[in-house]
C-alpha cells in the first residue's frame, strides 16, 4: 500500500463516507467513483491514481455487478476489514431504502401515481441501456486495429441474441478465445 | 414457445435456495455488466418475468440509489418469498463475483503483462457491448403499450441520449430530471385516458 497509512482508528469515519456514498448513488455505484476518488486519493492519500483505475478495471474483468470495485477499492486501503467495511457501507442503506420502496409502491401499483412513474420512466431506461451498448462499444470504433474484428464481434452477438436462445455465458467465452488467440 | 413469456406463462422460483443459484449463476456470466444476462436469464429462460415487468423494475432500481441489479435483484426475490428471498437473490449477485473479484486483485501483477489476456479481455468486452445492445434492441417493443404513445416515448428516449452519451451529463442529475418529465407526461397521459 502506497501513501498515507491506514489506521484502525480512520476505520468508522471510512464506513460513515460509504454508507453516505451509498445513499447518492443513483444510476449505481459508478456514478459515485468520482467523489470515492476524490475522497480515498485526494483527500486521504490512502491510494494513488493507478490504484484506483485498477480496482475498476480488475471489476469490469469479473463476472458480476460493476459495484463489487468498491471491495477492491476496500481491500487496496486496509486489506479484509477494509473490503468488508466498504461493501457493506455502500450496500446496506440503498438496499433498505429499495426494500421499503419497493414494497409501498407494489401495494399501490395501480394507482395513477404509481402507474405513470413506471410508465414515465421506461423510455427513459430503455435508452439508458442502449446507451451503455454505445459506451461499450467505443473502444472497437477507436482503435484502427481491433475496429474490423470488435465490431464484427458485436455485430454477431446481437444477431444470436435475437435469433438463438443460447445462453450468454458461450458468447463470453467465445469472446475471450477469439481474443486470446489475437484474431481481433 | 415464443421467446418472452406472456403473464400466463410465468413461472415461478421453487424455493430461496433456486433464486440463490439462479443468481450466482447469472451473476457469473455477468462480464461487463449484468444487467444484459438477468434480462436473458429472469424473462427468456427462466420466465419469472415478463419483459414489461422486467422493465418496470429496472426502471424503479434506477431512480433508487444503490447499484442497479443489487436493486432488482432485491426486489425480485422479496417478491417471491419476502426478506429471506431478498437475501438470497442479492447473496447470490454478490457472493461469487466479490471472491473472485478479490482473488484478481491478489493475483493482478501477476499476469496484467501478458497479450493474451489483454485480448482475451478484449473479446469479452466486444460481446458485452452486442450483449447491451441486443438487450436494448428487444426493451424497444415494451414501449409499445405505454399510454404515452410512441411520439413521447421516442422523444424521452433521444432526449435521455443526447444527454448522457453525447453531453455527458451524470446521470444523477439526468435520471431525477428526465424522470420528473416522464413521470408528469405519463400521469397526464393517464389522466387523458380515464376521462375519455
């Protein structure tokens, strides 16, 4: 571990700066990783700029949900207890809140209120997803050298998604083949 | 069979136990995102949804703070069998990709040099991205039924585009504005509706 050192003492204040991180982060825990940085690299000096790309790139590696780099961030600053305490400080007040939400509004879900919330909120989300199709896909239109192959690659995936029920697990694993083996 | 169920074609989970599996075996496909494969796994394969439902809560875990299929995952199993079916929905998202996730960073330095990873990331990454936009694609045909009408339905969603993928705006500011504007254009849209 690089700069400041970490001690059991800075332990409550890091979990109170992500339970209250968990609480802003509408559009998921991404859209917090600006003022994380800011926080863990700025402020504290606990990492550095390396490190914390390479929480979020290790996370975007994995299988699983983009919110599992908060853990690596944890881990980076105070080893166990620090990924302990950062997963269930960025977890446990949205998932509270979610539940309680959640189930007022399935008793009401038929009221106008309710029905124009989810109504209103589809073409929004719809978009939402096609826009992250676009932001994944960048890199390939970028890079003159993998531009053929990555949009070909894309460009068939979508084509067995909407022909085939095929589980997305073998296109992820097909993906990684034709890509350890250099063809794109 | 047709590829999305109807709402008398849905199943339903046997038990926390199966929601638990489901999800760490969705979770584990789940590279670049996870939201792609829940639509595949929950709604084609599964049928525990429907798309329009698949939507509506995707649509709610939105507007909540918290990672987004942490939300829906939540929602769902709390659907099925309460808090424990909750629990198990989001252990299973969380459970696997966490030790793995921290086994990588243990082993980072180790392999970060080497070109066939780097590829083998970059594949991946390419069939996230058809992953995303296939998903996108079929979501398109919810908005059929929405009492909104095609016109406002398109126009919300151009306007959500320009926004974050070509102003960039962060999202916590678009999702609570554009949402505001959806939810008012749909309540009058209903309120038109009813009276009619």
């Amino acid at each position: 571990m690089s700069g400041a050192e970490f001690l059991l003492a800075d332990l409550p204040e890091f979990f109170g700066r992500f339970l209250l991180l968990s609480l802003l982060s509408i559009g998921g825990a991404m859209s917090t990783a600006p003022e994380m940085h800011r926080y863990l690299v700025g402020e504290r000096g606990w990492l550095d700029d390396g490190q914390f790309t390479t929480a979020v790139a290790l996370a975007q590696a994995s299988p699983g949900p983009n919110v599992i780099f908060v853990p690596v961030l944890g881990f980076q600053v105070a080893g166990w207890i620090g990924a302990l305490a950062a997963t269930v400080g960025i977890l446990a007040p949205s998932t509270l809140l979610s539940l309680g939400v959640s189930r007022w509004a399935g008793k009401r879900r038929d009221t106008p209120g309710v029905r124009a919330f989810t109504a209103g909120l589809a073409p929004m989300t719809v978009s939402l997803m096609a826009c992250a199709g676009w932001v994944l896909a960048l890199p390939y239109l970028r890079e003159p050298d993998h531009r053929l192959g990555g949009l070909a690659l894309i460009a068939l995936t979508v084509l067995v998604m909407h022909y085939t029920r095929l589980a997305p697990i073998w296109l992820i694993l097909a993906g990684g083949i034709v890509g350890a083996v250099g063809w794109i | 069979m047709s590829p999305a169920p109807t709402p008398q074609e849905l199943r339903q989970p046997e038990s926390p136990l199966e929601l638990f599996t489901t999800f760490t075996a969705l979770a584990l496909q789940g590279f670049g995102g996870v939201l792609a494969v829940a639509q595949r796994e929950l709604v084609e394969r599964k049928r525990w949804l429907t798309r329009e439902q698949f939507v509506e809560l995707y649509s709610v875990s939105q507007m909540l703070p918290g990672p987004n299929v942490v939300n829906l995952s939540l929602m769902l199993g709390d659907r099925f069998f309460g808090w424990r079916g909750g629990a198990a929905a989001v252990g299973g998202m969380l459970f696997m990709p966490l030790v793995i996730v921290i086994m990588l960073a243990i082993g980072y330095n180790t392999f970060a040099e080497q070109a066939m990873v780097a590829g083998a990331l970059r594949g991946m990454g390419a069939v996230a991205a058809g992953l995303m936009i296939a998903m996108a694609l079929k979501l398109v045909g919810t908005l059929r039924a929405n009492p909104m009408g095609p016109v406002l339905c398109a126009g919300i969603a151009l306007l959500t585009a320009a926004l974050v993928a070509v102003l960039r705006l962060p999202l916590v500011w678009v999702v609570p504005s554009v949402g505001l504007l959806g939810w008012t254009l749909a309540r009058l849209a209903i309120a038109r509706k009813a009276r009619s």
